[in-house]
C-alpha cells in the first residue's frame, strides 16, 4: 500500500521534470543573429534621439498631470 501511494506522488514530479528538461533543451544551440541597430549609423550622437523622445513624454505626462488637477479642482469646486 504504501509503495502505490510513493508511486503516485513520484510520477506525476517525474512527468513534470521530464516535461520541463524536454522544454527547455530545444533552446540550446547556435545564438539568433543580432536585431540591426534601430538608430541610423549616420548620427553623430545616437543617444540625442531617446534623450529627446523622453523628454516629450515628462512633457506630455506633465500637461496630463496638470490637467488631471485642474479637473480634480472643479470637481471640488461643484459640491
């Protein structure tokens, strides 16, 4: 009886270790090629572009933020 109640807790630990170390093995082998470069080789300082592109973003979230505020106020002001 108590070799049944082994083999049913062993089994299914044994499919699931089968399972993932199958899974898992088709990853290895030859590395994927690297992505081509999302900024053009022609810039003198790539890293202007995000620099540039991040700071639209504060902008926007801060325009959102004042707004959000400003909404929040006559919301207030209206009980």
């Amino acid at each position: 009886m108590r070799g049944r109640r082994t083999l049913w807790i062993a089994a299914p630990a044994v499919v699931l270790l089968v399972g993932l170390t199958a899974g898992c093995a088709q990853d290895h082998g030859s590395a994927a090629p690297p992505a081509p470069s999302a900024t053009p080789s022609g810039t003198a300082d790539p890293g202007q572009g995000t620099v540039q592109d991040m700071q639209k973003k504060v902008d926007a979230a801060q325009s959102a933020l004042t707004a959000a505020d400003r909404d929040a106020a006559q919301a207030d002001g209206d009980r």
